[in-house]
C-alpha cells in the first residue's frame, strides 16, 4: 500500500463561502504535513492561482459564482492537471454533478454536512482524502486516451463456447468511478456472466452511478435491493452503507459493522461469493486506496476462482491492486484499456 511521504502536500481551497472556506483551511492547517497555499473564491479565479501557486492538491467546490465546480475542474484538467477534490451538497443535484465531475477526472468528493457547525467532523476525511489524492498519479481520461482510441465492445463469436454462467465481482475505491466508465460500458451484451460491482460510495451516490453506467452500457445495470436475483447479463452495483452478500444466486443486504472502515466493503462480498460460486467466480480488483479485497482475493484462489487486477500504470491509486499482487493472489495483471477483454478471455478460460 502507498505510504505517505514526510514532503508537505501544498493545497488550494476553492470556495465562494468565507465561512466554509476558513474551515476547511483551518481543518487542513492542523495537519503537520498540509500545506495550504492559497484559495480562490470562484473559478476564475482558482486557474489564476492554479498556475501562479501551482499546488499538488485542489478542494473545489461543487456550486459557485461566475464558472461553476464542473467548468473549473474542466479547465484545470486542460491547464494543469492537478488532483482534485469536490466539495458537494447533500442534495440530489449537487450529487449528480459531483458524478460527472468523478467521470471528469476528480480523484474523489467530500459532502458538506447540510449544518456548516458540524463541518468538524468532517476533519478526518478531509484531511485523508487530500493526503491520499496527493498520491494520485493522476492517470484520468484527458492524459491517457485509453478508451476512446483503441478499445472496442469485444465480439463474442461462439456463443456456445460454454454453457455455464459465471459470477464476476468488481472492487473498486478511489479512482473508481472513472474505471468502471472504462470497463462496464465494453462488456457484451451477450456474455454469459452474472456481475456485481462493490465501489466505495455513499448510499445516494450507487444509485446514480448505476444510472450513468446503465445508460452507456450494452448490459443491463442497478443498484441492488434485497432479494434480487443475480442473472447473466445484469450488473448489480452494492447499495452505499449496505454489505453485500449472496445466498442463494439472491442478493443479501446487511449493516453489520464496517470493514477496513467502509461499507460495502469487497471483501465481505468476495468471500460470499467465493463459497457460493468457487471455480465459477471471477474477482477483479480495480483502482483504489487500502486493501480491502485482499482477504477476499485470497479465498478465490484458495476456491479455484481467477483474479484479475488493474496494473500500476493505468491505477489513480495503486493501494488495492497493489496488495492483492503483493499476496501473490493475482492471476493476471492488466492495464485499464485491455480489463473489458480480459474479463471476457477470463468467462470462457
């Protein structure tokens, strides 16, 4: 797992409210290795200081004056790529935007408590997650055209090459709503696959990001509910503040407590999975901070189910694909850009 380095992180906070942007620079200054260089209390003015202060990190607001969150996190990815963290409301449009701004580039999002007195409590994520968006390389869509340029749906020519359906579980974190734009949308239609995806998010934010994926995908995509049965060609993602588990080829939801300090986390879903499905099960492990997913990586391969994990090159951050490898319970490594087609070759192997 990436370690954090003793060199001081320099941030710029964005932000129209002098209320919210006092707290979260004195929120950032309480930390020995933050930095905070500047602020901006709108766009335009954040891509002055952008080039001016030049900082390895940026907390941007979601809703602002004159060029909103979205228009600047546009123009820093086109002037100087620099990691980024939204700022949004709790509200439905303030998380639809935050959305797209993940799919943008935005390494990760922070939601403002609906009372600015509770901001406080926020302080240990906010503080986490610019520390770890420090350790992002960066790798977005603007600075790898990896999709876009030489990835196509892959053709499945012999449909009867097996007539078993087999279970694939994605784990993803941070960095992971990008890479499940890069891989969900170029499955086939017609492969023989049942397929969860256990992203860390919260609960109003797996309902849209199924959304998104399902309107850009050959197969079908949702959020999953209690009871829903698992069916080739359906990708289900795991409710925000739900473990999943299957019991049955059926969807099981639960609130036990959370693991490595998430919830859903992949590990609880790997290892129902993994006894559920055994040989049938193929994991794959994607972009993402920690090691969650590991223990659950583990006992695939200990079942006889295949792991496939996103390599280095390609990984926002390369802390979940990193500790799985380090185990030696990857099968196979692979850059974003080729995951869709290994996950095919991995169905019929």
């Amino acid at each position: 797992m990436e370690e954090i380095s003793n060199k001081k992180v320099n941030v710029l906070v964005v932000d129209d409210s002098s209320i919210m942007r006092r707290m979260i620079i004195d929120i950032l200054k309480s930390h020995p290795l933050i930095n905070v260089v500047g602020y901006a209390t709108d766009g335009q003015m954040a891509l002055i200081q952008l080039e001016k202060l030049k900082p390895d990190v940026i907390t941007l607001d979601v809703e602002m004056p004159l060029m909103n969150g979205l228009e600047t996190l546009k123009q820093i990815r086109k002037i100087r790529p620099t990691p980024t963290i939204m700022l949004s409301s709790l509200t439905s449009a303030g998380a639809e935007v935050t959305m797209q701004a993940l799919e943008l580039g935005a390494i990760d999002f922070i939601q403002k408590p609906e009372n600015l007195g509770n901001i406080k409590n926020k302080e240990k994520e906010i503080i986490s997650k610019v520390l770890i968006a420090a350790l992002s390389e960066n790798k977005t869509s603007d600075q790898h055209p990896i999709i876009k340029h030489n990835v196509k749906i892959p053709v499945i020519k012999n449909i009867s090459k097996t007539d078993k359906v087999k279970t694939i579980i994605i784990g993803s974190s941070t960095g992971g709503p990008q890479a499940l734009k890069e891989v969900i949308p170029y499955l086939p239609k017609n492969l023989p696959a049942q397929i969860i995806v256990v992203q860390h998010m919260p609960a109003n934010f797996t309902g849209l990001l199924a959304q998104r994926l399902n309107k850009n995908s050959e197969i079908t995509v949702n959020e999953a509910k209690e009871d829903d049965r698992l069916e080739a060609k359906k990708v289900f993602i795991a409710p925000g503040n739900y473990h999943l588990c299957i019991e049955n080829n059926k969807i099981k939801l639960n609130q036990d407590p959370q693991i490595w300090g998430v919830r859903p986390a992949v590990d609880i879903t790997l290892i129902s999975a993994a006894k559920a499905y055994k040989e049938d099960l193929i994991c794959v492990i994607l972009t993402g901070m920690g090691h969650d997913g590991t223990k659950g990586a583990e006992m695939v391969r200990k079942h006889g189910g295949y792991c496939i994990v996103q390599d280095q090159s390609t990984s926002v951050i390369y802390g979940m694909p990193k500790c799985v490898i380090d185990a030696g319970h990857a099968n196979e490594i692979v850059p974003l850009h080729k995951m869709a087609n290994a996950i095919v070759n991995a169905v019929y192997r």
